[in-house]
C-alpha cells in the first residue's frame, strides 16, 4: 500500500469513526497497518488507533498500540512524532492509573528539543502530568501543572484544551471542595463547547456536562446534577463512551444516594464497578466502593461496609491515592465510632492526621483542615492553597508555607 492509498485508507476510517460505525474503522485502520509501507501514515494511523481505543475504554490496547508508535517515531527520525508518541503513551499510562510511569514518561516529553509542533503538545503534555499528579492526590503540583497547560492554552488559541484543562480544574476543585468553583470550570468548559465547538466531537459537551452534574449534586442541586448527567449518558451511549458511562452510573448512584433512595443507587453502583473493572480504571474503582460503603452505613450495615473499605483500601494503597486512604480512614472512624470500638477508633483518627500532613490539606494561616467541607479557596502564584477568607482578613507578604518549607534546622 502506497502512500497515496494509505492517507485515502486513513481519512475512509476516520469517517467511518466520526459516524458511529467505529468496528468498520478499526478494521479499515489494521488494514492500513498491516499492508503500508509508509513510515508515516503507519504513525499517523496508529494515532487513530489509541484515540479511538482511549475512547472504547480499551486502554491495554491503547497503550499496545502506543509502545508501537514510539518504535514507528524512532524509524522516522522525527522529534515531533516522538514527542506525540510519549504523549500518548503518557495517555495511556494514565488511562490504566499508572500515574508514576505517566509522570516519567510527561518529563521526558518535556524535556525533548522539537520543533513548534513539539512546544504546542506541551499544553497536552501538562494537563496529562496534572492528571496524574491528582490522582496521586499531590495537589500543590496538580494545580501547576493545570495552569501551566491554561497557559499554553491561552497562547495558542486552543479552545479544545482549553475545555479539557477546565474539566480537570472542575475535578481538582471537587476533590477540595470548593464547590463554587468546581462548578465554574465545567460551566465555562461548556460555554467554550457553546461558541467554538461547532466542529467538535460530542464528547467535548458530554465531558463538561458530566463535571457540571458532579458539581451540581455537591451543592445539593440534585433535579440540575440529575438533568446534566442524563444528557452526558446519552452522548456516552450514542458513542460508545464506556468510560464516560461508568462514570455516569457512578454519578446516577451517588444522586440517589443523597436522596437516601438507596435500593436505586445500589443497582447502579454495581453497574459502574462492572465496567470500571472491565475497562481498569482503578481510581473510578474506589469512587465506587466509597459510594457503595455509605449506602451500607446508611442501612446500618457497619459490617458490610468495612467489606467494601477493605477492597476500597487495598486499590488506593496500589495506586498511591492519598485522598482515597484519608476518606477511608475518616469512614472507618465513624463506623468504629459507632461500634465503640475504641483501639481501632483511635488507629485510624492517626492514619486520618497522617494523610492530612502530607497532603498539605490545611490552610497554613488559621491551621483549619482543607477538603473536609464545602470552602472557597484561593491559590497564591506558587500553588499552595488557603481559605478565601484567611487571605481577605489577613493578607500576605508570601506565601506562609513556602516560608515554613524553607526554614532550615539551625543551632546545632
């Protein structure tokens, strides 16, 4: 196959792909791997091959695909294709919650000397690091590497990442629990879908609908959240999105569960937790089990939810999530609360300080914890985090725990 045949063979998948018949342009795609002997068009068709695998929640075969690539870029030469080729194996990583190996493989990304094309993929390359920062609940250099991929963003003129980066911010936001502004992101996320995304996939709407519906059952807005996951399910659906619809079910639950209607959230916790499993998304995987543990205690089954804070634990352990352990530890203490069981009360309010030291999840001027109800915060141009209010009554001349970062031990 030449190389006239193989972009004609590419653009033939990418139009089978953009009408919902994505079978019929995997098979059109493989053809053009096996047969091509264009270096690259096997690049650039292998690039289809993980956006679409990305999307079906394939992501073994994202990142099989992406291990390819990187070989496709090194025969070809070409910083540019290399820099994309860590870029999406960095995706794929992070797909599959290896956020260490997602870290690695952003850095490596970021320090290659390309070309133009290369700097504009930093922005991607940024929110895929904060992505994986987040999900390792290392939330100072989250929230840099978010602004950094607004910035590049912003001088590019990329509306598209712009939407992504704001998806993100929703979901940081949310982990905080600044409500007001976990909502913001998603909102200005879907007026970005509203005026420049005419051209662009549906998942762009379903993504910021999805974050808004998040935000929205936060602030007890229950009909609003009800009404923007609905519609992002059905995007979800429409495309086969089997990520998206894990996390749809997996906000449906949790709506009924505020409602207390638990008997409707448990079928679709158990939903979730089957595609969550099929696809690996592991962090999705405790979001779930975090749901289903408060349904339990909700019916005063304080047994069957420690069940559910075992299997929850032992994934968040895995995987490195802070955040994940310290609501763990935080439900084990009311259950054993309840239970009167005082030593092991007593282990987990520990392990719950524990997890907020090394978060950093207090404000560093009144000393109050960060993320254990719903609070306005403000970052400082170094990422760290303070309440709203502590900056507005106190101001400052720095930041207050950079300076007590840099205080050395002395008189010695």
């Amino acid at each position: 196959m030449g190389q006239d045949q193989t972009k004609q063979q590419i653009e033939k998948g990418l139009h089978l792909y953009q009408s919902n018949q994505t079978e019929k342009a995997l098979r059109v795609w493989m053809r053009v791997l096996e047969k091509s002997a264009d270096p690259a068009g096997r690049f650039r068709v292998l690039g289809c091959l993980i956006t679409a695998h990305a999307e079906m929640g394939r992501y073994k075969d994202m990142l099989k695909f992406a291990v390819v690539q990187i070989d496709t870029a090194r025969e070809l030469e070409d910083p540019d294709f290399l820099t994309e080729s860590y870029l999406n194996l960095a995706r794929s990583n992070e797909k599959l919650c290896e956020f260490q190996k997602t870290i690695s493989y952003c850095k490596t990304c970021l320090n290659m000397q390309g070309t133009t094309v290369s700097l504009q993929l930093n922005g991607q390359v940024s929110l895929s690091m904060g992505n994986a920062f987040l999900g390792l609940s290392i939330f100072q250099k989250a929230l840099e590497c978010f602004e950094k991929a607004l910035r590049y963003a912003h001088n590019n003129d990329d509306k598209m990442l712009e939407c992504r980066v704001c998806c993100s911010l929703g979901n940081f936001y949310t982990q905080i629990k600044d409500y007001e502004k976990a909502l913001f992101f998603p909102c200005k996320a879907a007026e970005l879908v509203n005026d420049y995304g005419k051209g662009w996939s549906l998942k762009y709407r379903a993504m910021s609908q999805y974050h808004m519906a998040v935000a929205y059952r936060k602030l007890g807005r229950l009909a609003d959240a009800m009404d923007c996951c609905e519609e992002s399910m059905k995007i979800a659906l429409q495309h086969g999105d089997r990520p998206l619809q894990a996390l749809c079910l997996l906000c449906f639950a949790d709506i009924h569960r505020s409602r207390r209607d638990v008997q409707t959230a448990f079928p679709r916790y158990d939903s979730s937790m089957s595609i969550m499993t099929e696809i690996g998304n592991r962090l999705g995987l405790i979001q779930v089990l975090l749901g289903v543990t408060k349904c339990w205690m909700i019916q005063k089954e304080l047994d069957k939810a420690l069940e559910s804070i075992e299997k929850a634990q032992e994934l968040a352990e895995g995987l490195g999530n802070k955040l994940g352990l310290l609501k763990l530890h935080c439900l084990c203490e009311r259950i054993y609360r309840t239970k009167e069981q005082h030593r092991e009360l007593r282990d987990h309010v520990v392990k719950f300080h524990e997890c907020v030291e090394e978060m950093e999840l207090y404000c560093g001027m009144c000393g109050e914890s960060i993320g254990e109800k719903n609070n306005q915060l403000q970052a400082l141009p170094c990422s760290h985090f303070f309440h709203l209010k502590c900056l507005q009554t106190n101001g400052t001349r720095g930041c207050p725990n950079c300076r007590r970062l840099s205080v050395k031990p002395g008189y010695v």
